[in-house]
C-alpha cells in the first residue's frame, strides 16, 4: 500500500516534527498542534489521539540515524487532515505495522472494537505494533496506509498515513 500523502493546491501543514523524537517533543507538539487548529472539537480530540499513537509509534520503534531522520507530519487540505509519519524500524517491527494495518483496514468497526478488546488482554511483546496503530484505524473513516521499505542491516523504512475528515 502507498502511504505518501498527496498534497493539494489548498493544503498546509498545521505542524511538523523531524529528526530524534522525544516524549518532550511530542508533549509540546501536541500543545502547539491544539493551538494552531481550528476544527471542531470531537476532530480536534481525535486529530490529538491519532497524532499522539503514531508520535509514540514513532518513539518506540524508531531506529536512531542521522541518515534517515523521523517524520511527523499533519497536514490540513480543506476537507480533512493527513497524519503522516516516517522513520527507520527493524525490518520484524516494521513488517508487523504493516501486517496490522492490513489486517484491521478490512475490518467494520464493531470489528475493529472487538479485536482492540481482544488485545487489550493480551501480554504484550517486546518491540511489536499493537493498540496504537488499531486505535488509529478505528477513530479515522478512510483506510490508514503502510508502506516499508526494506534498508541494509535488516531494517526498514516505515510510512503511515491516516486521513480524518472534519
């Protein structure tokens, strides 16, 4: 699947995060992001929620490189928001994104509420995908998007993109 977002003429990008990602960044995007956005409140709410997952995705199974840097990106078009992140992963945890991705986009949402239930109460693995990437399936209406990239030394270059409507 193609995870590159497509800009519009009209679009502009609300905020944006590149290189090493911290939880102090992350908390302070996370303010700037709910100053600079005029949406209503429940999309405002959401936008936080699925910016905040692929943050932490992020985080978690970034690989440090200065080659490769960390992308966080929310763009606005108009219609709806794009939240699109990039970074450097293990090849396992980038092709387990992936597979979740896949696996929860064929989902309803009753779906996708049972299997978050069912993964809740599950021990988690170390350096897996799990709640987060379902999360952000289940609060966005368009499919999420995962592409990887295999890169040497058994890693890869992982994308997600995820739409909301306002």
């Amino acid at each position: 699947m193609k995870a590159r977002p497509t800009m519009h003429p009209s679009s502009r990008v609300v905020l944006e995060i590149r290189g090493p990602v911290t939880q102090e960044e992350i908390a302070a995007a996370t303010s700037r992001l709910m100053a600079a956005i005029s949406a209503p409140r429940q999309v405002g709410h959401l936008l936080k929620i699925i910016f905040v997952e692929m943050a932490q995705n992020v985080l978690k199974h970034s690989k440090k490189t200065a080659a490769i840097p960390a992308i966080i990106s929310i763009t606005d078009t108009g219609e709806c928001f794009t939240i699109h992140s990039r970074n450097a992963a293990s090849f396992t945890a980038a092709s387990r994104a992936a597979e979740i991705v896949s696996d929860t986009g064929r989902l309803t949402r009753t779906g996708l509420i049972r299997v978050r239930r069912s993964e809740l109460h599950k021990p988690r693995r170390s350096g897996c995908a799990g709640i987060g990437l379902i999360e952000i399936q289940r609060k966005t209406a368009a499919p999420v998007l995962c592409e990887i990239t295999p890169l040497p030394d058994d890693d890869a270059l992982v994308e997600i993109t995820a739409t909301l409507r306002k």
